[in-house]
C-alpha cells in the first residue's frame, strides 16, 4: 500500500518534471505559477497547519525573498544564487526578529498581527531607494522559462519533502502538540518558543526562495506584487482546500485551483474573479477540512458528509 | 486507493487539457495582439485603447486594409483583459505571441504595465507599439522591439515652465508633487531641472504615494508658505481629490497645473464648475490641421469617435490609433508582416497621423511637444505652445470664495 | 505655528471620518468575534448606495445617511442569517477565509453593477469651509467627525443600557446561559452584524462625500478600519474614537514632518506595536 503510494507519487512527479518538454509556452508559464503558489502553500502548511499559527503575513518573506534577489543582482551585480541567499537571510532574520514577538499572540490576534507586518513592510519598502522606491526594480531578462519551471518544481518536492520529514521528527510532533494544546505542550518539556519560532523561519525560507525565483522569472518587481496581499489569502485558501496539516494537500488544493482559475479566466476573464471567490465562500462552508477530509469522508457518508460540516459549525 | 488516484490526477490531468483546448489563429489575416485594462482600478483610461485600437481597425479594413506587395490584407485584433493586474498582463502577452500566435503587438495603458510587457516583447522579438507608457525608464533598457508614441514623461512640463517664464509677474515659488509611480517620477526627475534652469525656486518638493486620498497636509503647506505655483503630476482620481480639497481647504494658489485628467471631459464634468482655471497639457488636440491616412483629419476623427462610442477622445485615444497606423504604414514600407523587417520599418518610420508627426527616436520613443491647455469656463482652451502665447490665460487664478 | 495647528484640526477632522469606518468592524469582532475582511467592501456599498440616493433621488448623503444604513442593515441580516451563521462555531480562521471571499465576491459583483468608473458624492455645500481661530475646517469633514461622534456615543449607551444592547452583549458572552433566558441568538447575531453593516454604510456614504468611490477601495478601507479598531481597543465602542484620531493626527504630522509616503508606514507600524506591546488596544483592559 504504502509502495504503491510511492511509486504514484514518483509517477506524478515525473510527469510534472517532464512538462516543459511536451507542453506549450503558456502552459509551463501556468505551471510555474501554480508550481511557486503550491510551495507557498505548503511553506504556510509548516506554520499554519502543523504549528496551528495561521499566519497572514507570509507573503513577507515572499517580497523578502523577491527582493533579495533583485537587489543582489541589479545593485550588486551578484550572481542568482547569491541572490536567493540573501533573500533566506533577510527572511530569516526577518522571522527570529518579528517572529518572536509576534507568535506570542495567540487566534486572531497573530493574524492580523502578520497581516499588520506585510503591509508595513509594503510601505517601508516603497520608500527604499535601494530597492527602487515604489517604481521597483527591473532584474535582467533570462529567457529560460524550462529552467525556472525545473527550479519551481525542485523547490516545490524539497517543500514537500520537509513537510513529510516533519511528520515524522521529533520538531514536527513538538508542532503538532503546539498546536493541540500549547500549555500542555510547555509543561510536557517542548521549547514552545524555539519551536514556534523555527517552524515560522522554515516557512519562511520557503516563501523567500519561492519569491526569488517569481522575480527573477517575471523580470520585474515592485512593492505591490512583491507583497501581495492577496497571496497571502491564496495560499491559505489552497492549503485550507487540500487540507492543512497534510503532506499533499496543499500540493493538491494549489495546483488544481491554480488550474480552475486559469481556465476561468481565459474563458470568462471578468468574471473568473467573481467564481474564485464563490468557490472560497463554498468551500469554507461546505468543506472546511479540505479536500483530503473529504476524499477520505465522503465514502462512508454520501452527501451527509457536507451537512455534517455545516451542522458541526453553524450556530 | 480509488479516491486517492482521483484526487491526485486532475492536478495533473486540467493543465493538459488547457493546452488541448487552444486554437489556431486564422490566416489570411493580420492580427494584432494587446492586453490592456478594460476591468479594474485603471480601466477608466484603459477602455480607451480598445476603442481607439478597434475604430482604427475598423477604418484601415474599410479602406482596403494593409498592401503587402501585390496583396491585401484585412487586419484583426485580439484583446484580453489584463483586469488592472501586471503579471496577468505579462502572461497575457505571452500567450498571445505564443500561442495565439499574433503577428504584431500593441500596448496596454501605464507605464509600469509597458515596463514589464515589453519584456514579452523583447523576449519573443515581436514588435510592440505602445501609446500608454510614457515613461523615460521604458525606454531606457536598449530594448529593440519597444516603441512608443507617449512623448517622454521628463518633458511633460517642459512648454508649462516656459510659459511660467513668459508670465507677467513670473511666480515666485513653485510646489511640485508627484505621485510614487513610474510614470510621475520621470516626470519629476525631468521637471526639476528645467525650473532651476527657468530660475523658478522650488519651495516645495514632495513624493506621495499612488492613490493617496488625502492631501489637506500638502495643501495646508502650501497656503501656509504662500507658494503661487503648483504642479502635480498624478493620477486622475488624485488630482480630482486635491482640487475639491483645495476649495474646501480655501487654498487658491496663482496657478496650478496637472500631467492628466485636464484634457479629459469626464473630469471637467466631475469637477463641475470648480475644473476653472486648471492647467494641463497634451501633445494632440483635435484640429483639423493635422491631416490623416484614414480619418481625413484629427478633428474629423474626433466627431466619428464621439459618435461610435458617446464620448470625447483625448490623448490615449489618439495615441492608440496612431500606434495601429504606425504598425501598418511600418509593414507596408517594409513589404512584409515578419517581426524583424516591420522592427527595423518601425525604427525608420516618419509619417504624419491625426495624433501628429509620427517617428520615433533612437530609443524608440517619439518625441512630440507638449501644449499647454486651460480649463476657461466651459471649454478647453489652447494657451502656449511651440510658439509662445496663443491666447490669454486667466492668470492668477482668484481666492475660491471669489470666483 | 499656525501651520501646525491646521495639520492638527485636519488630523482631528480625518480622526473622526476613520472612527466611523472602523466603528461597525470593531462592533462586530468586539461583541461577535466575527473578523469581517469584507468590511471594507461594504463600506463600498454604502456609499454607492449613498451616491444612488443623491443622484437619482436628489437625497442629502447627510440626511440620507438613515436610509443608507437601513439598507445596508437589511443586507446584513440576511448575510448573518444566510451565510455566516453557518461558520459561527467553526475555528476563528474559518470566518476569516469566508469573509476574504466575500469580498471577492462583493468587489466582482460592484464592478459588474456599477462599472470602474470614479464617483463621488458632490453637493453644492462640499467646497464649503468654516474658519475658526485661523484654521480652516472643510464643512463636510467637519458634519463627519460630528457624525462620528453622534454615532459612537449612540452605540456606546445602546449597549450599556438598552435591552437590546444588554440582550447582544449577554450572547456575546455566554451563549448557552443567554439562550436559557430564552434569547434567540440567531436572530440576535444577525441584527449585530446588520448593525455593523449598517455602520458601513453610514461610514461609506461620508467617504463619498470626501473621497473618490470606485469597486476597489474596499481592501484598504478593511487595512485602515482593523488599525484603527485594535488600535483603539475592541472592548470599548469609544475606543474606535481614540484609535482614530490617533491614527488621523498620527498621520498628518508624519506627513508634514517626515514625508507624505510615510504615513502608512507610520499606521500600519503603530498597528503592530500595539499588537506586540498591548493588544488589547490604547482603551482595552490589560486582562
């Protein structure tokens, strides 16, 4: 069981890898986008869905790494892997010298905290001359679209590979208990702190590498796309879709909604807004475990799986 | 194991069915491809690239179309809607040429949305005209395959200082405020020097942040320092929201002066009679003087616009049509539609359109001086161009309470 | 010096305006523990609802501001009752993520109906200004701030001392005790969030007089509405008042003496000291 799992799994993964030599132009464009919205997804998975913390702010370390990498190559003249490293770095220290206070909100309270720091960091940096001020800066073209595809997907199986580690070590039931019962957790003898604030750097370092590749891949950045605001709820939404605290699910939930999404919008671009917004309305109604849950739920239940949920949660 | 099989295929299965799904562009025609903002926060001026991009092509088809040697061809358009979005608008254009596989490429509106899109452009070696950045930074990148019919952002107060010059008394102290964007810092970084040049003291020098909606500290400091001369270089909704908080501030500087929204009517209708005295500039008026391939002439062009689609076109709209002509006089001096024979055309081009003498720079973007415009009552009136004075402003502007 | 004291009233006067937007927000989260993303977005539509009635129905946005709220109340009460309801008892998230759909959703829905084009509200007493002591105070924004206060004041006394209010507070609190003294939360929740709609709209159909409407501006007025109700402190109705002239004087001074581009880094920083520092807000109780 568990061997065929694998082997699926290796199967898909070489389809995936092999897409930029059998599909068109635009698709791996596609797919490099959803490729880099799922390893978002999957770094959020690492704070929000194993820690418990849900943060709103993880696409700091996305502009964080975006900038890294523009910055290092327009203004130093360094190298792109440079480039990614510093943008890690600036994330990582970005998440031990906020991370710390701020993961000791607890709800709500933390989310809106990390939703606060992205827009801080937007308006701070708008007013940076090295980083361009509000107009941005422009990286230098490479048209490589197969190797940014390859590197997404590489980034994407090393997200995922983490996660899976993180099913299985010691950090990650520590992250696990944090999340169940944080009180319990301390007094079991988990350095709450260390952890928490670990898993958030980890989450981090993802999203940093994930946003150094978009720069360099799109060309160009600013302050608004660097920090958008909507990633933030986009890759909630897909790992809350695919199931957060799951190994796959965000995987999943961001590639195929990444892929309704597209087909909306180029076939009824005005309104493919207005569809993502139901189905996110829908899901959260109808099926707030995600889709994982509700693979493995809607067998036994039928139909009722869905009136449960909203039995389960209504007032 | 079933349900396990299906849920982690259609990830896999949906984006290949994508790329079954698109078709072939027809042949026998010449299509041309743009993404521009038809939905979104700027879609107010984005729409008027599609109507100019349509209307040109509607009037070049029913003259015959494009010659291309023996041949005529009819030209198509293929437009998407970027929905105000950059990186969709890049992938837009990326699937145009791509997939759609367009001949030629036409541009969105923004300068920040030409940066990025002309990437695209560079990246594929298919030319793009654009008339919706005008940027200096567009241009900046030694790109080939960008061109441009905005004239340059860093000039766009060039004809309004040297009539500050001309005035009688000249203003003692200028304000000059610029929104954070591309566009309005070209603007900025050009104007600055020309009124130290022009000998016009800058008592204030103040970058705002795009779609800002209060500027009752900016306008307090301007009464308080007196300052007679103010130039904002922002956007429409800004500029509407300085001026109605500058009457209900009571601040009535000499003059003040705007790099949009003054030639549009939507916005003399916005502000009513309070649009009174502003300043602005364009490079295109719709004279009958400027004779047209097409449209006979601007003024011509200007009624059968108003009539097709119920409102006056400006500037954007007249570029719009004159980077569609440009693209076809290019294919036809070049007697081809290959990319690189209508680049090297388009780099050479001279030719006269409604929207005024056509030809770009080395850099690929034209260079056309701007006139300077005042609201005066009703109407738009033509104030100082290449020539100095064409008729009288109504200078200084008096307190609010007084008008 | 004179100077100053005008970048104070305008910090007072804009104090006022950000006090009613955030008000029905912090009324919502503070009773409901409700996390409206969409708030802005409502905001939205209360002031096209505004710029309809003065357009078409030559209403005052001032005096039509009842009528404004009513309808946005209406709205309200069939979202609490429709929708949200369903997501009441699920983890906080919950309401978070269905309310960023929502105004999606709502945002799609007003560009579709009304088109991107500008409004604005501009009746013929807009430009007007009143001067006192060498400052000169906009009309509009000067009816606003005192809007503002009328408003939270009301809702202050309405939940201290009205049945209603006490009826709302007491589901907010415990809501298994308020239904043994036969309280229908379901209807109680749904006037709540019809009143924190309501308070929307009122907050919209002001905006409309002073600002620009458009489909999009709802993301930010969300942004600005959550700073100035933690802010404030979301224990306390007063408290939205207290975190928005704090946030308008804030502003106003920083864009005066550091830079006009400075002023959201100054909100929004101020926003997350007061989380890390006390997050219970400037009027909350240190629990």
């Amino acid at each position: 069981m568990k061997a065929l799992r694998a082997v699926l799994i290796v199967i898909a993964a070489a389809l995936l890898a092999a897409v930029p030599w059998f599909g068109s132009d635009v698709l791996v464009q596609f797919g490099i986008n959803a490729l880099l919205l799922a390893v978002l997804a999957q770094g959020w998975n690492i704070i929000g869905g194993y820690a418990g913390y849900a943060s709103f702010g993880n696409s700091v370390f996305y502009g964080l790494g975006s900038y890294g990498v523009a910055i290092a190559m327009v203004q130093w003249n360094l190298p792109f892997g440079v480039g990614m490293a510093f943008g890690v770095l600036l994330a990582v220290v970005f998440a031990l010298l906020l991370g710390l206070p701020v993961l000791r909100l607890r709800g709500h309270y933390f989310a809106i905290a990390t939703l606060a720091l992205s827009q801080v960091m937007a308006a701070i940096v708008s007013n940076i001359g090295i980083a361009g001020q509000n107009i941005g800066l422009v990286l230098p073209p490479l048209n490589n679209d197969r190797l940014f595809y390859e590197l997404a997907l590489l980034l994407l199986a090393a997200a995922t590979l983490t996660v899976w580690w993180l099913t299985r070590s010691r950090f990650g039931f520590g992250l696990i208990a944090i999340r169940e019962n944080e009180e319990g957790a301390a007094v079991m003898g988990v350095n709450t702190t260390l952890y928490k604030v670990l898993a958030f750097a980890l989450s981090g370092v993802f999203s940093a590498l994930a946003g150094g590749i978009h720069a360099y891949w799109i060309t160009f950045l600013d302050p608004e796309s660097a920090f958008d605001i909507s990633l933030n709820v986009k890759m909630i939404i897909m790992a809350v879709f695919g199931g957060a605290g799951t190994v796959l699910g965000p995987v999943v939930g961001a590639l195929s909604l990444s892929a309704v999404s597209e087909l909306l919008a180029s076939e009824v671009t005005s309104i493919a807004g207005l569809f993502f917004g139901l189905v996110i309305v829908a899901a959260v109604v109808l099926m707030p475990r995600g889709l994982a849950d509700m693979m493995r739920r809607l067998r036994g239940f039928g139909w009722r799986y869905f009136i449960e949920n909203i039995r389960a949660s209504r007032l | 194991m079933l349900p396990r099989l299906f849920f982690r295929f259609p990830s896999v299965i949906l984006p290949c069915l994508l790329a079954a799904l698109s078709l072939p562009a027809a042949a026998q025609e010449i299509t041309l491809g743009a993404s521009v903002q038809l939905t979104g926060p700027v879609a107010n001026t984005g729409r008027y690239y599609r109507d100019a991009y349509q209307i040109a092509v509607e009037k070049i088809n029913a003259a015959g179309g494009v010659k291309i040697g023996a041949q005529q061809y009819k030209l198509a358009l293929k437009l998407y809607d970027n929905q105000s979005d950059v990186n969709l608008s890049v992938r837009q254009y990326t699937q145009l040429v791509s997939q759609d596989k367009v001949q030629l490429l036409l541009g969105p509106f923004a300068s920040n949305f030409a940066l990025a899109d002309s990437a695209v452009s560079e990246k594929y070696k298919v030319p793009m005209v654009q008339g919706g950045g005008a940027s200096d930074q567009i241009f900046s990148r030694k790109f080939k395959y960008i061109f441009g019919t905005l004239a340059p952002a860093s000039n766009y107060f060039g004809s309004t200082i040297d009539m500050l010059k001309a005035l009688k008394p000249a203003p003692k102290s200028v304000a000059l405020l610029y929104a954070d964007d591309a566009f309005d810092v070209s603007v900025a970084e050009g104007t600055r020097p020309k009124l130290k040049q022009a000998g016009l003291p800058i008592a204030l020098d103040e970058r705002y942040s795009t779609n800002a909606t209060d500027f009752n500290s900016l306008l307090s400091q301007i009464k308080s320092k007196n300052i007679e001369a103010v130039l904002v270089a922002g956007h429409e909704t800004e500029i509407l929201n300085f001026v109605r908080q500058a009457k209900s501030l009571a601040v009535a500087p000499k003059m003040y002066s705007f790099t949009v929204g003054v030639p549009s009517e939507d916005f003399r209708h916005a502000l009513g009679a309070d649009a009174d005295y502003a300043f602005g500039m364009t490079a295109w008026l719709p004279s009958a003087a400027q004779k047209d391939r097409w449209f006979g002439d601007a003024a011509q062009f200007a009624s059968e616009y108003k009539q097709k689609y119920g409102y006056d076109p400006d500037y954007h709209a007249a570029s719009g049509v004159a980077d569609v002509e440009a693209l076809v006089q290019a294919m036809e001096t070049a007697g081809s539609m290959e990319p690189q024979k209508v680049r090297d055309a388009l780099a050479k081009l001279k030719f006269d359109s409604l929207y005024g003498p056509v030809a770009f720079g080395a850099n690929g973007q034209i260079d056309l001086p701007q006139v300077v415009i005042q609201v005066q009552g009703d109407g738009l009136a033509e104030i100082y161009g290449a020539n100095g004075f064409v008729k009288q402003p109504k200078y200084p502007m008096p307190a609010w309470n007084a008008r | 010096m004179e100077l100053l004291a005008q970048i104070l009233a305008n910090g007072i006067l804009l104090g006022g305006l950000y006090a009613v937007m955030a008000l029905g927000l912090a009324l919502v989260w503070g009773v409901l523990n409700i996390v409206n993303l969409a708030h802005g977005a409502f905001i939205m539509l209360g002031a096209y609802a505004s710029w309809h009635l003065y357009t078409y129905l030559g209403i005052d946005p001032f005096l039509g501001l009842p009528l404004t709220a009513l309808l946005l109340f209406a709205l309200g009460y069939a979202l609490q009752r429709g929708l949200l309801n369903l997501v009441v008892r699920a983890p906080m998230f919950n309401t978070l993520l269905i309310t960023f759909g929502l105004e999606v959703v709502l945002t799609y829905l007003a560009q579709l109906a009304f088109s991107a084009d500008f409004r604005t509200i501009n009746p013929p007493y807009a430009g007007s200004n009143v001067q006192f002591g060498g400052v000169v105070l906009p009309l509009v924004r000067l009816a606003a701030f005192g809007v503002a206060i009328v408003l939270t004041v009301g809702m202050w006394l309405f939940l201290l001392h009205t049945r209603l209010g006490r009826a709302i507070r007491a589901t907010a609190q415990n809501l298994l005790a308020a239904r043994l003294y036969g309280v229908e939360p379901r209807h109680l929740y749904a006037v709540t969030f019809g009143l924190g709609l309501a308070l929307a709209g009122a907050a919209g159909g002001l905006y409309g007089t002073v600002s620009q409407i458009n489909p999009y501006i709802g993301a930010s007025l969300t942004a600005k509405s959550f700073a100035i109700a933690i802010i404030g402190g979301l224990d306390n109705p007063l408290g939205v008042i207290v975190g928005g002239l704090f946030l308008g004087i804030v502003e106003s001074l920083t864009t005066l003496y550091i830079g006009p581009t400075f002023a959201d880094v100054a909100s929004f920083g101020i926003l997350v000291l007061v989380l890390i520092v006390r997050p219970s807000g400037l009027l909350g109780r240190t629990a």
